[in-house]
C-alpha cells in the first residue's frame, strides 16, 4: 500500500510542477517579468521524472511552445531590421502571443482533467 501512495504523490508532484510551468509561461504574456524561462527550466528538470506517464507529454508540450515562442519573438526582432518588415513584426508577435497563450490555456485545463495533451 505504501508503494501505491508513492507512487500517487509522486504523480501529484509531477502535475503541480507542470501547472506551475504553465501558469508562469502565462504569466509571462501579461508581464516582463523572466517567469517563462523560470517555467520552462522546471519542465525541463521535470520531463526525465515525467517518462513514461501521461504527464510526460505535457512537459514535452510546455518546452516545445516556450520555445517556438521564443523563435517567433526572435523572427520578429529581425523583421524590425526594415521599415517593410516592422509592421510584420507586430503581426508576428501578435500571432506568437495568441498562439501561446492558447497553448497554456489549452495544456493547463487538460492537465487539470488529468488528461495527456497531443503534440
């Protein structure tokens, strides 16, 4: 029976990291605060003890949309290089925030449900 409660606070941990991730990956669209690198370093450091469970692909969810969102950013620094492309960039990063915040929204109610989130 000890094993079993293990391994239920284990999975409890794993999905409270992995809510704090998101929510300070959410937090960081409304602020200029880092909080989204703080979010994405837990996931890191959470996705190796996540294998092999359902709450592994939420982990591997939340690096993969930090990430691309940080590209989508840097893409649109480098459109600022041109007049032509600054008002692409604000198209760009208006897309990127939407996009993102969707995606935490998204991952957060699943994970809430206790349900994996597809890739």
């Amino acid at each position: 029976m000890s094993e079993v409660l293990l391994a239920e606070e284990a999975e409890q941990s794993l999905k409270n990291a992995a809510m704090l991730s998101y929510v300070l990956i959410g937090v960081s669209l409304f602020t200029a605060l880092p909080t989204g690198l703080v979010g994405v370093i837990i996931a890191h450091i959470k996705r190796d003890d996540a294998r092999g469970t359902w709450l592994e692909s939420h982990y591997s969810y939340l690096i993969a949309t930090f990430w691309w969102s940080v590209l989508g950013v840097v893409a649109g620094g480098a459109l600022c290089l041109t007049i032509i492309g600054i008002p692409l960039a604000f198209l760009l990063w208006l897309g990127v925030w939407i996009w993102t915040l969707y995606r935490v929204v998204k991952g957060g109610l699943r994970l809430n449900d206790l349900r994996p989130v597809e890739l």
